[in-house]
C-alpha cells in the first residue's frame, strides 16, 4: 500500500511544484517530462543539426555527448531548496 500512496503524493506535489517553476523551464526540456522521451530529444537535434547543414555551407557538426544519469545525486539540496525558494515556491511546498 506504501508505493501507491507514496506515488500519489508524488503526483500531488509535483503539479504543485510545476505550477511555480514552469515559467522558467526550458521549452527544450525533455528529461522527466511528461509526454516527452528520448526519441523527442533524437528527433529535435536530428532536424536541427540537418537544418544547419541544408542552409549553410562547409558546416561541420561535432557532437558531445554527456550522461547526466546520476547528476541528481551529486546536487547540494540546500543550494536547490535556495533556488526554489527564489522561484516563489511556498515554504510548506518545500518543507
């Protein structure tokens, strides 16, 4: 019963969450967001980078590629909660 409950409340306070940090989320963003995959993401960098080259000439891509998978456990949750805080996230959210 724990993990139903649990995700409940994770969804609660995530559109709560949403409402006041939308605003300043990149329109690009695709990691854990709904409706959205990596394929999103392929397809997005695919057009532009086709783009690039059907427009100019003696464009050169050079893509880097980085695994930011485990990046969330290196984050300083006190340096976040300042962030949020300073995106007009209401204390009780945050607590």
């Amino acid at each position: 019963m724990t993990p139903v409950l649990s995700k409940i409340l994770e969804r609660f306070v995530s559109r709560w969450l949403l409402h006041y940090i939308r605003p300043y989320i990149d329109p690009f963003q695709i990691g854990n967001t709904k409706h959205c995959s990596t394929t999103h993401a392929l397809i997005h960098l695919l057009d532009n980078w086709l783009n690039a080259l059907d427009n100019s000439q003696g464009v050169t891509i050079k893509p880097c590629m980085i695994d930011f998978s485990k990046a969330f456990d290196k984050i300083d949750h006190n340096i976040l909660l300042l962030k949020l805080k300073g995106l007009g996230v209401p204390l009780i959210l945050l607590n």
